[in-house]
C-alpha cells in the first residue's frame, strides 16, 4: 500500500507541474519557487486523503462539521506555504489560477478530443 501511495503522489506531482506550469511560467519562478508549490499542493493532497479516509472509516458524510477546523488548518497552512515562497500578492494571483484550473483543464481535454475526432473547437 505504502509502495502505491508514493506513486500517486509522485504522479500528483507530475501532474501539478503539468497543470501549474503556465502560472509558473507567467510568474517566472524558479525552481524552488516551484518546488515550494509543488510541495505544498502534494501536501494539501495529502491531507485532503487523510481526512477523507477517516470520515470513511468512522462513518462520516464528507461534510461533517467535525471536519471544518481540520480543513481550516490545512487550507491555511497551504496558503502559508504558498505565500512564504512567491508572497501574499503571488498567492493572490495562484488562488485565482487554482479555482480556474478545472476549467482550464477540461477545456484542454475537450480541445484534445476534437483533435483527434477532427472537429475543431468553435467560439460557440
């Protein structure tokens, strides 16, 4: 098991460099700018897991009240993290990457697919 999670994490971080990787270049930050995040967006993964596995184990609805101050911590300890290593502005501007991000995913993976379909992608 243990052999399993270190490879989705390390898959979490190709995956984030991946998705990052424009608000990383925009930014021009360096490598350990980056790694900072990088870091701190496995971590956030992982402790968003961990909470989730044990709700499932005690029986627990994702949105149990008892979870709000673990979620609290964590978010602020992730933004902490973000904020030592590009700065409260910098932070600002990834919070507002990071809520966009799914959406910019999935319209790269619809722009994909109607590659390989061979219908292009319209304003409409």
């Amino acid at each position: 098991m243990k052999k399993l999670q270190k490879g989705y994490y390390e898959g979490l971080r190709y995956n984030f460099n991946h998705s990052y990787g424009i608000f990383f270049a925009k930014e021009h930050l360096t490598p350990g700018q980056t790694d900072k995040i990088i870091k701190a967006l496995t971590q956030r993964q992982m402790n968003e897991d961990d909470l989730q596995a044990a709700l499932q184990d005690q029986g627990l609805p994702d949105d149990n009240p008892s979870s709000r101050q673990i979620k609290q911590q964590s978010q602020a300890a992730f933004r902490q993290a973000i904020e030592d290593a590009i700065g409260t502005d910098g932070y600002a501007r990834f919070d507002a990457y990071d809520r966009q991000s799914d959406i910019y995913d999935l319209m790269s993976s619809y722009a994909a697919q109607s590659v390989l379909i061979g219908s292009p992608m319209t304003l409409d």
